[in-house]
C-alpha cells in the first residue's frame, strides 16, 4: 500500500509497458476515492497513449522509424506500380495511335491508286477521242483540196476551224481538270 503523495516513484502498468510517475492518487491506497481518481488518471494515460499511437508519436524513436521504413516502402512500390501501369498505357496509346496511322495511310494510297487509276483511263479515252477527231479533220483536208467553188471551200474552212477549235477547247478543260487534281492532291489535309 503506498501513501498518496509519492512522487519519484514509478508504477508499472502490465498492459501497457509504459512507465508513469505517480504524480497524485495511486490505486494502492486506502481511500476508494483516491483509488477511483488514480484509476481514471491510468485510464486517461492509456488513452493519450492510444492517441499517440495512432498519430505516430511514440515515446521511443524505434517504432516511429520502423513504421517510416514501411511508408516508404509502400510508397515506393506505389510509386513503381503506378509508373509501370503509366509506361504499359503510354506503349499501348502510342502504339494505338501508330497503327491508326498506318490504316490511314493504307486507305488515303488506296485513295490515290484509285484516283490515278482513273485519270490514266480519262487520259486514254481523251487520246482515244482526240485522236478520231483528229483523223477526222486531216481526212477533211484532202476533201478540200478537192473543191474549186470557193463558197463550198470557205464553208469547208469555217467547219474545220471549228472542229479544230472544238479539239483546243477540249485539251484545255482536260489541262484544266488534270492542275485543278494536282493543286488538291498537293494540299495538305
């Protein structure tokens, strides 16, 4: 039994390991309202002790540096994870995005194969027509030289400047059509 008032001497408390002085009631003494007092004051101590804890102040260092090793730790491997899921995703986007760049290439020289296609084939029939045309006109000349009236070989004159007016008005829609398709096929986009 010790006498209230000791102070200096240290009480142990089994569930806690902690070492508190006893500073006022101690829960030995013979008055049950000292007793009470000491025990809630113990309460409180456990409590504070609890609070501590949980807030990361401990009393020895050791605790407090284990548990930071361990913070670090998880934050490192965190950290590793979350930059190993960033480069997989960055991989994955980049290569995503090159091969939606390669389909679109494949489509837009399908695209191009398909427009050169079809002006070489304009290209021929042009040829196809003007040269008819032509052959047409050079066969009208030895017609006119058969001709002695001279309205018939002035009528003879004016057709064939329209014809061959007709064949130059062709060539230049064609010349036309073929720098309007190299202008379009030049700008980007």
């Amino acid at each position: 039994m010790n006498p209230s008032g000791n102070l200096g001497l240290l009480e142990q408390d089994g569930d806690e390991h902690l070492a508190t002085p006893i500073l006022g009631p101690s829960v030995h003494s013979d008055n049950p309202q000292e007793r009470i007092q000491a025990r809630r004051l113990r309460i409180a101590a456990r409590q504070e002790a609890r609070r501590r804890e949980a807030l990361g102040e401990y009393l020895d260092g050791k605790k407090e540096s284990e548990e930071e090793q361990s913070k670090s730790y998880k934050q490192k491997e965190e950290s590793r994870l979350k930059l190993t899921k960033l480069l997989l995703c960055g991989t994955e986007l980049v290569t995503n995005i090159q091969m939606a760049t390669d389909v679109r290439e494949i489509h837009r020289r399908i695209e191009e194969e398909e427009i050169k296609r079809q002006r070489l084939e304009k290209l021929e029939n042009e040829l196809k027509t003007s040269q008819d045309k032509f052959d047409e006109i050079s066969g009208k000349w030895e017609e006119g030289k058969q001709k002695r009236i001279p309205q018939q070989l002035w009528e003879m004159l004016n057709s064939q400047q329209l014809h061959c007016a007709g064949l130059i008005e062709d060539k230049n829609k064609l010349i036309n059509e073929l720098q309007q398709a190299r202008g379009r096929s030049l700008r980007p986009g």
